[in-house]
C-alpha cells in the first residue's frame, strides 16, 4: 500500500512513463505503423523492432546532440530496412518518405504524452526532488531539452552513460544516491513492470507502476505499492 507521508524523493522513469503514458514503444511504432496502413504482421514487425533496438545498443548511430525525432527517425530507418532487406515489405516502401511519416506520427505521439504530463511534473517539483532513471541511449538531456522539462530533474541517471541498465537494481542505487534519503522515503514512478517496479521493490522503494499495455503479457499477480492506468491519476495519488 503506498504511504504518502512517507515520501522525500521521487526517481521517474522517462521512455514509456513521461513520454507514452505507459505505453510500450514498440506499441506506440507499431499504431504508426498502422496509420500508413504498413502491409506487415504484428509479430513480424516485432522482429524488426528487436533488430533496431539490438542495432542501436551495438553501435553509437544516436549521438548525444540528437533529439527525440532523429533517433525516432533512425529507429524507423533500422527497421525498415530489415523489413525491405528480408523480403517483408517492397522497395517501394522503404523510402524516406515513409520513414520519416512514422517518426513523425511518434514524435507528435510523445510531444502530447510529454505535454500532459508537464503540469503534473511541475506541481511534483516543486514539493519533491526528482530525479530521472532510463535506459536510453546517451541523448536524454537533448530530448529532456527539446521537450522543455529538463530544469524538473536535479540529477540524471543514463544507462548509456553510467553503463549499468534496468532491470539491474544498481542503476535504481544510483538513483537513490543522487536523492540521497533512505529508499524507505523513495517513490519509483514507471511503466515497466519488470524493469521499474520489482528492482525498485527489492531495494526498498515504493513503487508506483503505470500500466498500459507491455511487451509481453502479463501474468496477473504482478503487484506495487500503488497502479495508475493514465499518467493524470498521480494527481490524486499525491492529492495535487
């Protein structure tokens, strides 16, 4: 049960929390997708996902100088031409035109989560010191800038960067440095059931998990100190 009183510090998530309202990012891609009415399968789309993602933890092909949009558009890049490569979709397909009408459809997705939550955000700075723990790719504080909610975060957790990532509960350790209160008096705000929620749990955080649709099915005894389904509820679970 979560304990309000109890709190001195926050550490957020960001992909899938601030900017997707819980949303899976391969689930977010996968509606853009099919707003081009893309002639794949879901599963094969999966793949292509897993190939991009594999593809850009590998190699440095995101830069710190980049935005969201450039690294939404090199993820579009990666899959498509897997797709294109492995005989999925035609050559006629796979133009930049087309992929550029998918990160656009993304990024236009993120910028309405990411403005959601803002009031939210803001309203949680000024009572708590937050800070930000992700797995991302070594551009957090462009696209933290280019979304206009850098100033809301004290200090900033990268994976890429500190070269630890979830579910290892020492980048979460990390968190808790930089807040420096005990993880009793810690609230862990994410999306990832698996990646947030059960090593912030086993550190001795509380845990608030956004859920929304995952990557995987869920086995239904998945629990936290408190679930919100839509990122506004933590209005009323702090009493904004």
């Amino acid at each position: 049960m979560f304990d309000l009183e109890k709190v001195k510090g926050i550490i957020f998530d960001y992909g899938g929390t601030i900017d997707s309202n819980g949303m899976h990012w391969a689930e977010v891609i996968w509606m853009a997708y099919e707003s081009i009415h893309m002639p794949v399968s879901k599963e094969i789309f999966r793949d292509a996902y897993v190939y991009g993602e594999r593809t850009m933890g590998k190699n440095p092909l995101v830069q710190p100088n980049h935005t969201f949009l450039d690294m939404l558009r090199i993820k579009a890049d990666l899959q498509i031409e897997w797709l294109k490569t492995n005989g999925y979709i035609s050559e006629s397909l796979a133009t930049t035109e087309i992929k550029n009408q998918i990160a656009g459809w993304c990024y236009a997705y993120a910028q309405k989560s990411v403005n959601a939550a803002r009031s939210i955000l803001n309203e949680l700075y000024k009572q708590y010191p937050l800070v930000l723990v992700s797995n991302f790719y070594g551009n957090i504080d462009t696209v933290l800038k280019d979304f206009q909610i850098d100033h809301l975060f004290g200090s900033i957790i990268e994976s890429a960067v500190v070269g630890v990532r979830k579910p290892d509960p020492l980048i979460f350790k990390l968190g808790v440095e930089k807040l420096n209160v005990p993880t009793e008096n810690i609230v862990v705000i994410g999306d990832s059931y698996d990646k947030d929620i059960v090593p912030a749990t086993n550190i001795g955080c509380q845990t608030i998990w956004l859920k929304s649709i995952g990557w995987s099915a869920y086995k239904g005894n998945e629990t936290a100190s408190s679930i919100i389904l839509d990122f506004s509820e933590l209005k009323n679970v702090f009493k904004l």
